[in-house]
C-alpha cells in the first residue's frame, strides 16, 4: 500500500537535517524549508519538478501547476495533474528523465522520498525544497513557503484564511456535542492506527471525534487484535476497499463483530488519497467525515 510505504520513509530526514552543511544566504529575503535548509529568494521558477502528490496539488491550489514539468505516477489530483510527465513511481525517481527536463527547483516530502533520492538530487546540483508537513499547521507552512517562492504571497494567505475559516465552522457545530471515540486503521495487516502526531489525528478532531489512540506518542503505532476489542470505537475508519464491505474485516477478525462501530453500523471506508495526503484537501477530508458521522 502506497500510504502505509510513505509512512516508513520520513525519519531519515531528521538525521540528515542535523549533518546537512547549510548553503550561505547573501543579504535579502530567503525561506527555510523544513530541512532548515535556507534559500535566496530569486527570480520565479519556470520550470518545477515535484515528488509528492500532496505537493502537486497544493501548487495547483496556488495556481502554478501550469510550471510543473514532471511529477510522480501518484500525481492524481487533480486531473491536470495526471497528463504531467512522470519522474518517479513507488519504488525508484529516475534521474535521466529529470536532468532531461532542466527543472529549476524540485519540491520533495520528506515523508514520501528516501534519504539515497535526496543526496543523488543534491549531487546533481539540483535545488531542493523539503516540506514536512506532519500536521495541518505544517500545511499551511508549506503553502506560504511556496507562495514567496513564486512571489504569491497575498494569495498564500488568503487561500488559508479561507481553510481556517471553514475548519472554525466545523468546529463551532460540533463544539457542544459529546464527542465519539473513533478508530482510524490506515492498515488491518498489521493493525495500524494514527497517534496524537500524525495529522490524520487533527482530522478527526476537528471533524468532531475523540481519537481513541491519542494516547500513543508513535505517529502510526500498531496495536493487537485484542486491543481493538478493548478500545471498543464507536467509529472505525478504514480506507476503501474494493467491496467497501464490514463483512470482509469480519473474515479476518471474526470477534470484531461485537466492536461498538460494528454492532451500530458505524464502520466508515473513506478515500485514502484524500485523507491521507497532507495538502489543500485536508480541509475537504474533514468537511467530508464531519457530513459523515452527524448524517
């Protein structure tokens, strides 16, 4: 599974952020991306190479998808996204393909790209922007990071004024409701569920549930079959399948059966690629398990 890989993939990033030797900023206005690597705030790039999906959609969201020249097979949203040249699938970024392209800046995640893709980029003398937005303040840091870099600062700005402001009308419908407990299982082999790090965890709460595995500090801890039944959700989210069927959780999990979301027909598959990409769409993920839960 595509989410569950890119979930393995960021802490190397932590390590490289601490030995990578800083580039030296002339006077003037410069970002830092969350590498802590500084950049010279220049002329506009024309020409951008991104490595995530959750990247493309937050530069077509700022309107510069039109300067993305190659993106990975994942890219798929939204449909424009989809006819961009591909550099890059689950397993490997082809380098040929992107010396080819002669991008002037490449955005990767440090969630979803590998410590070996960052240094080959670096060595080849590309200019590389890391974002790492683990949770949705992080989102909107990278969405204003991106609007100085293409010199839409303005626009930045109130495109995030607009996120709050529906997030803060959720909230305010659902501010005197007793809140349900809900398990999220990005994965049922292993059971993989989100903590109180991830910002799966802030969709939850801010769509108005009590996130019964907030009590873990791992990000993505892994809990037992057991456990489960302990923890007894009233909500269970799974992504979709492809019969989005409870009675195939139950094949594997027979004692499932007697889970409070299960008995209550409140087992709920959601799209992966919209609640599992932190960008633009984090605010549609909410909105859309808020309309969920109180229908």
């Amino acid at each position: 599974m595509y989410q569950l890989i890119l979930l393995l993939n960021f802490s190397f990033f932590l390590i490289v952020g601490c030995t990578e030797e800083k580039e030296k900023i002339p006077q003037g206005q410069f970002i830092t991306d969350d590498l802590q690597n500084k950049f010279e705030i220049e002329k506009v790039p024309q020409r951008v190479i991104v490595l995530a999906p959750n990247l493309t959609e937050l530069l077509f969201e700022l309107g510069e998808g039109k300067k993305i020249v190659g993106n990975t097979s994942f890219c798929n949203y939204p449909d424009s996204a989809k006819i961009i040249p591909d550099v890059a699938d689950l397993l490997s970024v082809n380098l040929e393909s992107i010396s080819s392209l002669r991008p002037d800046l490449i955005f990767i995640s440090a969630e979803g790209n590998s410590k070996g893709e960052y240094i080959k980029l670096k060595d080849l003398g590309f200019k590389v922007f890391v974002s790492n937005p683990r949770h949705y303040k992080g989102i909107k840091k990278t969405m204003l990071d991106m609007g100085k870099i293409f010199k839409k600062e303005e626009l930045s700005e109130k495109i995030i004024d607009g996120w709050d402001q529906k997030i803060e009308d959720i909230r305010n419908k659902h501010e005197e409701v007793i809140l349900n407990s809900v398990m999220f299982l990005i994965s049922t082999k292993p059971i993989i569920s989100v903590g109180k790090n991830s910002f799966i965890h802030q969709i939850l709460t801010y769509a108005g549930l009590k996130n019964i595995t907030a009590d873990s500090d791992v990000s993505y801890p892994v809990f037992s079959r057991e456990e489960v039944l302990l923890r007894n959700p009233d909500f269970l989210l799974l992504y979709e399948t492809n019969t989005n069927n409870v009675n195939d959780l139950l094949e594997i999990y027979p004692e499932w059966n007697i889970l409070s979301a299960v008995v209550n027909g409140r087992v709920i598959y959601i799209n992966a690629d919209l609640y599992s990409r932190p960008g633009p769409r984090f605010v549609h993920a909410v909105e859309d398990l808020f309309n969920r839960i109180t229908k």
